[in-house]
C-alpha cells in the first residue's frame, strides 16, 4: 500500500488495535506504544507517557519515500529532525525482536498511524499495529477516568 491509497476495512482490521487492549498490552509489557506524530503536534497538544517518539515524516524522508503534499505541509509546519537510519533501526530492533514487543503506532486521530505500521511491516517488523482513534481516543478515555 502505497502513500495516496487507503486501508480497506479489512485490512483496517488486520493493521488496528484498540486502545484499551492496546493499554493492556503496554501496561503488562507485550507492547511499546510508538507516537509517530510530530515534535510540535505533541508539543501542542500532550505527550502520551511512557510512549516512544518517531516522528514518521522523518523516517519516511530517511527511508527515500516521497512524501504526499499534505505530509509535506504537516513536516514543513514543525522544526524537523534528522532521523538517522541507524538510530532509527536500533531502536525499532530493539523493542520488535529485543523485547518481543507489538510495535503500537499512535498519531493523532488514528490514520498516520495506519501507514506507519503499514511501512513498519514492509520493513520486516510484522508485529506492527495502528491505535484506533489515535491521541484524540486517549485523550478522551483519560478524561473519562
């Protein structure tokens, strides 16, 4: 699946998470949650604890993808950061083969992250999933506790 196509609902299925289990997941420690928003994105609206940052326009740009034009207006809005490919790979080896982990990817509403696992999983990382409803879903199940 390429950047201008959309998940099917049936690969909607196979690629999503919800974020409760998602939460179970990470809480009993089968799962690392991946916030692959950008730096001013979370500087804007909140961190999601205990998440690991990576920004995906970066690593899209390190890995040779084009980006889409509103990718392109989404990075141009921030200070982007040099991802190296080295970093990058050491950390995702670590979490996904390492610990064994489910790599959880979470952006804003939840389709970022549906292309993000989608391009973790044509990298070799097959345990990748995308947190349905994404920040706005967190947000509101932790103003509901």
């Amino acid at each position: 699946m390429n950047a201008e196509q959309t998940a099917s609902p049936q690969e909607l299925t196979l690629l999503e998470i919800s974020l409760p289990s998602a939460m179970e997941m990470c809480r009993l420690g089968l799962a690392t949650m991946i916030d692959i928003r950008q730096s001013f994105e979370i500087e804007l609206k909140g961190a999601i604890p205990d998440a690991v940052h990576i920004p995906m326009f970066e690593v899209k740009v390190m890995l040779g993808h084009t980006l889409t034009e509103d990718e392109q207006d989404i990075l141009d809005a921030g200070q982007p950061k040099d991802v190296d490919a080295k970093g990058f790979f050491t950390m995702i080896n670590q979490l996904h083969h390492g610990r064994d982990h489910l790599l959880l990817c979470i952006c804003n509403s939840g389709r970022r992250s549906v292309t993000a696992a989608e391009l973790l999983r044509s990298l070799g990382y097959p345990k990748a999933l995308s947190v349905a409803g994404g920040f706005q879903a967190w947000k509101k199940l932790r103003a509901a506790q």
